[in-house]
C-alpha cells in the first residue's frame, strides 16, 4: 500500500501511541454500527404510517396467521431433520471406524458450498411437472405414472431440500463438541457395563448437547431466513410473501411491512436462544482434538458407510448431476426470449462482489480495532450492533432500503434525490456492506488481538508516525485478516439472492438475478451452467477443510 493510501490514513487515525483507541476511531466504528442499523430504522419508521387499527386488521388476518404457522412448521421440520440427520454422521465419522472417514466428513460437509436455492432448482427441474424425471417417464411410454409421482412442492418439498443442504450447521457443531469430548468419561460408562447406546444417552448427549443446540439454532435461523427455496418450491412463508407484497400494489408494501418486523421479532427470539447457549457451549470439554476409535463396527463398517454415500447422492451427486444434464441438453431451444447467458452478467457479478469486499473492509477496520483494543462497554455494543444485518432476512433490509430510497428520499429531499439513489449500484453495494460486515470484522478483530501493542511502541520510539507505524506494523500483522474477511465477503456476495433481486439497478444483471429469470420461464438449460459456476465459486470457501488435518 503506497504512503498515501486509504489505508495509510485509517492508520493515522488508529495509531495514535495510546493503548486504548482514540476519539476519531470510536466515532468510526460509531458510525459505522449507525449505519448497519439505519434499515431497522427505515423499517420501523415505514411501520409507523400505518394506523393501529389497520395493522391490527393485517396482522390478525387468516393470511398472516398462516404465514406464520407455515413459517413455524418448516422450521420446525428442518431443524429436527438436520438434528436427526446430522447428530449420527457425526458420531459415525469421529467415534467409529467407518471406511474413509476423512472423505466422509469432507462430503458431509459439503452440502453447505451448494445454495439452497440452487438445490432447490435442481430437485425442481428433475421431478417437477415439466422436470426430467417425468420427461423421460414420458419418453418411454410410462407417462401415465406422472400424475401419480409426489409433489415437490409445498412444505414436503421445501423442508426436504432446506434439510439436505442445511444438516451440516449441525453436523459440523456436533463433530467439534465430539472433537473435544474427554473420552475416559465413556470408558469409565463402559466399565460400569454401561452399553454404548446406554452411554451415549448418559454421558455424551448431555456433554454435546450445547453444540448440537447451537447447530440446530443456526438451521432454524437460516431456514426462516431463506427467500430462494420456498419461492420456488411455491410454499408462503415469511420471506416469499414479503418479496410478493413488495411487488404489488396498494397495500401490499404495508402488508410486507408488518411481515416484516413478525419476522424479525421470530428471528430475535432465535438469536437470544443462540446466545444463551453459545454461552455454555465450553461446558464439559477441555481436552484436545481427538478421533480416536471408541466404537468398532466390526463387519458392519461398509455397511454404515452407505448412511453418508446416500446422503451424499441427494445432496452432492443428484443436483450436480441434474444440472450437468440440463448443461448437456440445453440447445437452440432454450435461448428464446433473450434469456441466453451472456459474460457479461458473470463480469457484473464479480465487479459489485469485489467492489462489495474493498467496501466491506474499510466499514471493518475502524469497529475490529475498536473492538480488538478496547474492553469497554461502547466497544462491545459497537460491535454487536454490526451482527443485526447478518440476522435481518435479505427481503426485509431489501424492503428497509427501498422505503428510504422510493418513499422517505422523495418526501423528505426531493423526487430527484429519490430517482438517483433508488435501485441504484451504491445502494446494492451498501446492502450488501450491511449484510455481511460480521464476516469481516470477525476475522479483523482476530487479527488486531494477534498483535503485540509493544511492536507499534517500539516503532513509535524510534521516530514514526503514527500512520508509518501502522503501515509498517500493524497492517502487515492484520493484512491475513483482512483479506480472509474480504474473501469471505466476495464469495457470499457472488450468491447473495433476495437482496440482489430486490436492489439491483435496472439492466444490471448478475449471475445470481439470471438464474433466477430463467428459472422462473422453465428455461432450465439456460441456468445450468452459471448455476454450476456459483457452486464452484461457494466451494472456495471449502478449501481449509479440505486442507485440515483429519481431527481439525
């Protein structure tokens, strides 16, 4: 970074010799924490116009309470399913012998690199009414069996591909707990004649219960949270229809408005359950990593492996596979309408994803250094108040921001003001800044608490400035950080839905809004190969599990 840099200022300011930060970045991170929390504003301001009798009507109504209900179902199904699915491939992968355990967990872990709504539109394009399950029925001559095939969509549907591709939140959290479990409390069970099944009931569920709560709290709040798979599974919940209010007229924005803030009133009873029990989540461990075999399968071994090859075949092999297929098949006929796949779109995708990370990282700095050097209170609440754009479904900060940018902007500053922000790439960009902040200061922070405050001293002592210290010193330090928050950015950017179709410009395509067009006309060839390309992309992420050591 050359001396007149970006960075080299914000060094100027965070480096000022003093052990606690000075003014100018509390008011930085202050600001920064302002603005994450400015679409709750705009929320509850939309909130207000309303009367008290019409948003009793609304929320009283039959269609809200089945939302509701239909939103507290799925939740409920998804989260006992993954808890069901994952809790045994994780004791089958660190206490057993399975054959190739390592490839296993790999695979396991896996699902979460495919986005739910790609997931989605593959189960869809493959036995949905017009998918290829009932096209080949068709081809050879068993079509009459078509009516007959169970439907994909609904809540059926949606809770099946929400729970395939969302059980590695709690296979992951519950391998960890496992991970770290003192393995003398199950042997001293088994000298007692303690069966493991008995064992496990006595001794280790009550040990890894905390991490296989935390693991199911992040599935029930990704899964109230997720706009993709119930749109096109065609099942109304929260997300769908606030993305379906928003988009028609009359009262429909009011309506999507007190969705909105039931919602979020849903999400913050799960995030305060999330963190009374991240609370606990250290009780009963304190040993390190260990896979040692405390359980022999003896000639059952391969066939326990079939249990994760056939969760891999739904949720790895089947929807690649689909649209590998849909790839291959896609020909003349899908190009119609304008809907063929240009370069530009990916171009777009990775210009704003970039623009999205640099962003993302100058917002990060001021509140991780904050957060990293000081112990105060402030430091604390600054950084806690940068995790609610993390927490807010994409459709609600999508209906914030467009309240402030279509309707506060034109009556508060001018129509003018109104028609250049609205829809605008800053906006976008400033979204997506408000959604995934967490992810940058989280790894800043970390790296801020890596480095030695003697160091920055010492370079103080021998002559240089406070924006020569940081340049010289502590940005070399925190720079793995940064890039780590920045790249993490990029990749949740490249397949970021609900907000992008909500706020992106007109004319401005990505990756994410073309498959999302096509799919909607039934041309799945035509989303076969970008959706392909983000499943790729999502699989970066991957890459330090891939590289772990095998107790990691």
């Amino acid at each position: 970074m050359a001396p007149g840099g970006g960075f080299g200022r914000v060094g100027e300011l965070l480096e000022d010799g003093d052990d606690e930060p000075s003014v100018a970045v509390v008011l930085l991170a202050a600001g920064v924490a302002a603005a994450v929390l400015s679409p709750l504003v705009w929320l509850l301001v939309s909130a207000a116009e309303l009367s008290v009798d019409d948003a009793l009507g609304l929320i009283a109504s039959g269609t809200t309470t089945e939302v509701l209900i239909n939103s507290l179902a799925l939740v409920g199904v998804v989260t006992a399913a993954s808890v069901a699915l994952g809790v045994p491939l994780a004791v089958l992968t660190v206490q057993t012998d399975l054959p190739f355990r390592r490839a296993w967990t790999v695979l396991a872990a896996l699902p979460l690199v495919v986005p739910s709504y790609i997931g989605a539109f593959a189960y869809v394009s493959a036995f949905g009414p017009s998918g290829a399950l009932p096209d080949l029925f068709t081809q050879y001559g068993v079509g009459f069996v078509n009516p007959y095939l169970p439907t994909v969509y609904g809540l059926g549907g949606t809770a099946l591909v929400l729970t395939l591709f969302t059980y590695p939140y709690v296979f992951l959290t519950t391998r960890a707990s496992l991970l770290s479990f003192d393995t003398t409390q199950l042997e001293a069970a088994r000298t007692l004649n303690h069966s493991y099944p008995q064992a496990f009931r006595r001794v280790i569920l009550p040990q890894i219960a905390p991490g296989v709560t935390a693991g199911a709290l992040l599935v029930a709040l990704y899964t109230l949270s997720d706009f993709g798979t119930p749109a096109i599974m065609r099942f109304d919940v929260f997300t769908r229809v606030i993305y379906v209010e928003l988009n028609s007229f009359g009262v429909g924005r009011a309506n999507a408005t007190l969705l909105s803030i039931q919602l979020l009133a849903v999400t913050a009873v799960i995030l305060a359950l999330e963190s009374r029990v991240s609370g606990d989540t250290a009780a009963g461990y304190g040993t390190p990593s260990s896979v040692k075999t405390v359980v022999s399968l003896g000639p059952f071994r391969w066939l326990a492996a079939a249990v994760p090859a056939v969760v891999s075949l739904f949720t790895l092999a089947l929807p690649v596979g689909i649209l590998t297929m849909w790839l291959v098949r896609s020909g003349p006929g899908y190009t119609g309408g304008g809907l063929a796949f240009r370069p530009e779109f990916a171009t777009n995708s990775v210009y704003v994803a970039v623009f999205t990370a640099a962003a993302t990282v100058l917002f990060a700095l001021p509140v991780a250094y904050y957060a990293g050097r000081s112990d105060s209170p402030l430091a604390k609440v600054t950084e806690r108040a940068t995790y609610l754009g993390y927490a807010m479904p994409g459709v609600v900060l999508g209906l914030a921001l467009v309240f402030f940018s279509s309707q506060w902007l034109r009556d508060t500053v001018s129509p003018g003001a109104a028609q250049l922000v609205y829809q605008s790439l800053p906006l976008l960009v400033f979204a997506y800044v408000v959604r995934f902040l967490p992810q940058a200061v989280g790894s800043t922070r970390s790296s801020v608490l890596g480095v030695d405050r003697d160091l920055v001293g010492a370079a103080r002592l021998l002559g240089e400035p406070p924006r020569g210290a940081f340049r010289r010193v502590t940005l070399p330090l925190i720079s793995p950080g940064l890039l780590a928050g920045a790249a993490l950015v990029f990749l949740t950017t490249m397949k970021e839905l609900d907000t992008t179709l909500i706020l992106h410009p007109t004319g401005f395509t990505t990756i994410v809004t073309y498959i999302w067009r096509v799919q909607e006309a039934g041309y799945y060839g035509r989303a076969a190969l970008p959706a392909l390309v983000l499943v790729a992309v999502s699989g970066l992420s991957m890459v330090p599990l891939l590289r772990g050591r095998d107790d990691d």
